[in-house]
C-alpha cells in the first residue's frame, strides 16, 4: 500500500517507507533495518516536498548520529527544509546551535530557529525552549549593558523579578530547614530562570544543591546533577554523570538506568567500549522500576518481536508509568502485532494511565467513554 503511494508521488508515504526501513514498527509492520533503502525513500519523500521527509534525510547525515555522516550537507539540508517551513528542521536547527561540538555555539541563532519552529508549529516543548532562550539572551545583555545582575535587575522587577522571587525565598527557608522537595525545586529555578540571577552562577548554585541531596540518598539530585553534565557541548562531562547515573539507577531511579545504558549501547568514552549486555543489564533494571523508555530501549536493543514488546510496556506501566500504560492501551485499541481489539481492556489502561498522570491516556479514556 505505501510502496504504491509513494510510486504514485505521495511524499508523506515515502517518509514512512523511510522510517519503517529503519524499523520503526509502531504501525504493526515489520520490515529489516535498511538504512540504504530509508535514505532512497527520504530522498524521494523530500524531493516530492514533504518536509518531515526532508528532516529525517538530514538526519541521517548527522555525523552526532552516524560514522558517515555528513555535517555540511546535513545543515545545508535542515537550513532549506527550515526555510520553507519545516517545524521540526528549524527545531533541529536550535538545537544544533544550541548543543553541537560541531557548530559554533550561538544562543542568538538558537533562539531564531526555536521561535521560527514555535510559529510554525505551536508544541509545548519547541515553544518552551524558544522562551527559555529568548530569557537566556536577555539575562546575558542585561549583564553586559548593566554591568551586574543586581543593577539590572531592580528596574525590571515588575516585568519578571517578583514574578519568581517571592516562591523561591520560601523555598529557600524551607530547603534550609531540610524539606528536600523544596531543595530539589529551587534547584530547578537556579537552572532555568533569571530570577535568581542576581545571586550568581545559577548552574553551579543547582549543582551544589544537587549533591547535598544526592550525599544525603536522593536518587533525583544524583540523576539531575549527571544529567546538567550530558550534551552540554564542549561543557560536557560524561565521566561525572555516568558516576552519578549509576549511584541514583542503584537506589532505583529508572530513567538514570536507562541513560546509563545507553552510554554502553553507544560505547560512550565516559563507559569505554560499547557493551550491549551491559547496556541490556540496565535497561532491564529500569523497565523493572517503572521506566518506559528502558523498557522501549530493552526491545529495541534485542530485536524483540513486536508483538513482545507491550510486555515490556506492561511492566514499566504497573511500575507507576503513565505514558507505558497508554501504549499497552494503543496495543488493544488498535489491534496491533495480529491481536484482536479489546476496548474494554483498553479503556481500563487508559485510565490506570490517568491515574498517573498521563494527559494522553485520559483524552483517549474520556473519548472511548463516549462511544
């Protein structure tokens, strides 16, 4: 059917012909991993002007991504298909300037990138990124116009101080009396907003909250601190959070099982040489503490049939993960890997995916509750 589309000029078809090649089986086809045949199909997908095609063909010359990548002509690509309106390339494109050892690093074009994808687009994630630089550009202009946050920031209370700087002196008091939810949360607004810029080096205030609570058994601060080492250009240290992954995923963080995992899957420095029975070892570890994306990781890594893996997504569900129980769910709802429809069964994982607070599996609850 798809290879017909896509023969008939359906550029739309021939993107998905490009992922399934790539083993994307969440239509409940199973087809070997090409990368040569996705390629072929992406091209033709972009040629006919689908623009998700274009992207995911720049993708695969990322050289992050792959050994044969190509760096020049994956930007060349990402600019084009940004150009003309491709959100998700735009959003590449930010992240590129944001993050990448390979491109100068340049908040500036970051922030026109994920506002251009945020006006193409409106997701939650590219328009939250778009205001978190937009924030970042402006704290860093306030600093070299004023010459020090606290000049610059008292002028401009009204626009955004007070709007942060009350909650976090009461979570201040509080952390200082030992409430570590409390400490966990300044910590975040030391990372993400400029409220408390007047203070110094939001970062290093976050980190320094982060391993007091990580010396005192809380597995979150020790996964948080690993994570504000990972992707952070040539800032990264990979040896610091694989060291703090491994001391949260022993005391059951499952998504620091996970990253760890995937620093061997990927035979990242910071582990040596790539080892997937180690990388199976921690992924399972985090499928079993609830982790839906250890579970995902678990099967992909193994090659496991997919009409097995919404076992694993069973597991990371009754673990407590909200998103797993809505692809158990979308499993019976959609009849998928040859089992039959099961609307009952599958509205009961909906709303045991609700429980948890997973948006999507209480909009697919209500609405087979209207039928």
């Amino acid at each position: 059917m798809l290879e017909d589309l896509c023969a008939d000029d359906e550029g739309q078809a021939c993107g998905l012909l490009g992922r399934l090649s790539l083993g994307d089986d969440y239509t409940g086809l199973e087809l070997p991993q090409n990368p040569d045949a996705a390629k072929e199909f992406y091209t033709r997908s972009c040629e006919l002007g689908h623009l998700d095609g274009c992207t995911d063909l720049a993708r695969m010359f990322d050289p992050e991504n792959t050994k044969t990548g190509d760096h020049s002509r994956m930007m060349a690509l990402l600019s084009e298909t940004c150009t003309n309106g491709g959100a998700a390339a735009c959003d590449m494109l930010g992240g590129k300037y944001l993050y990448s050892d390979l491109v100068t690093q340049d908040i500036n074009q970051a922030h026109h990138f994920y506002r251009l994808a945020c006006q193409i687009r409106l997701e939650t994630d590219t328009c939250e990124d778009a205001e978190r630089t937009r924030l970042a550009i402006e704290r860093r202009d306030l600093r070299k116009n004023l010459g020090g946050f606290e000049a610059a920031l008292a002028p401009r209370l009204q626009d955004f101080g007070l709007y942060f700087h009350a909650p976090a002196r009461r979570m201040r008091v509080a952390c200082a009396a030992g409430e570590q939810d409390q400490c966990l949360a300044l910590a975040g607004l030391y990372q993400t907003y400029i409220a408390l810029a007047h203070e110094g080096r939001d970062e290093d205030q976050a980190r320094a909250i982060y391993v007091h609570l990580c010396d005192n058994g809380r597995n979150e601060a020790c996964y948080r601190y690993g994570q504000s080492y990972q992707d952070q250009g040539h800032l990264s240290r990979h040896d610091i959070s694989a060291d703090y992954y491994s001391r949260a995923c022993d005391t059951g963080h499952g998504e620091a099982c996970t990253s760890l995992g995937l620093f061997y899957e990927l035979g990242d420095d910071a582990v040596g040489s790539e080892d997937d029975n180690v990388a199976g070892e921690y992924y399972l570890k985090a499928c079993g503490y609830g982790n839906a994306r250890g579970c995902d990781y678990l099967s992909g890594l193994f090659d496991v049939p997919a009409k097995t893996k919404p076992v694993f997504d069973l597991i990371a569900c009754l673990g407590g993960d909200g998103q797993a129980c809505g692809f158990v769910a979308d499993h019976y709802r959609k009849g998928r890997g040859g089992e039959p429809t099961d609307m009952t069964l599958a509205r009961a994982l909906y709303d045991y995916g609700c429980s948890f607070g997973d948006e999507d599996a209480c909009y697919y609850y209500r609405r087979l509750g209207d039928h």
